[in-house]
C-alpha cells in the first residue's frame, strides 16, 4: 500500500512527545511497563532512558527523532500490518521508522514475549 504525501508530511511533522503518552497508556493497559517501553525503544533506535526523556521535553518531530536515531539493524525484520498498512510495502523511509515503533508498542501491548519482539 502506497501511502501520500500529505500522510507522510503529517507522520514526519507529529511529535514524538505527542504519541509518547499513547504508547504508555497502551501498554500499561495490557500490564507491561514503561521499562519495557523503553526496552522497544532503545533497541529500535539506540536510545538511551536519558535520551528518550530529553526528546520527549525537546517535542522532537519524528523527522527529527528518526535522524537522531541509530536504526538497528534488525529493523528490516519488523513486518506485518500497522495502521492498515503492511510495513515492508511502506515506500518512504521515514514513515516505515515510524510504524517500525507502532507495530512494536503493538506486539508488546499484545504480551508477545521480548526475545520475539526485539528480533533476536
């Protein structure tokens, strides 16, 4: 699935700091923890706890985010359908990062365990 333009200039102009809060409500519903949030995060893109929070007070674009990140190499290996679009069929780089970390808040709000999530 192809996406626009316009859809991919709203994905790279939303803040990371205005999803943040979602993520968190999302997987404490389903008892995971921020720690483990964290966890997702961190092997996705190399941050660290600390670097998390100051892009969070920074209101980083995910534009932003994603430049700032040091992409595992791994990511290519996150398929699937987020957003109802499948992933590896997502044309634009950015957009892709993006819903790399959705399907990935996903599946740990799902109780997937993390050895599977963090395709190890």
């Amino acid at each position: 699935m192809k996406t626009t333009p316009e859809h991919n200039q709203r994905i790279a102009s939303m803040t990371f700091a205005s999803v943040y809060p979602h993520y968190v409500t999302k997987v404490e519903k389903k008892d995971r923890t921020i720690e483990e949030l964290h966890q997702v995060i961190t092997w996705l893109t190399g941050f660290t706890e600390k670097d998390i929070q100051k892009l969070i007070d920074e209101k980083v674009t995910f534009e932003a985010f994603f430049d700032k990140a040091n992409l595992n190499p791994n990511a290519h290996l996150i398929k699937g359908v987020i957003c109802g679009y499948r992933i590896e069929e997502i044309d634009n780089p950015l957009t892709q990062q993006v819903r790399y970390l959705d399907k990935l808040v996903d599946e740990l709000a799902k109780g997937r365990k993390m050895e599977k999530i963090l395709r190890s």
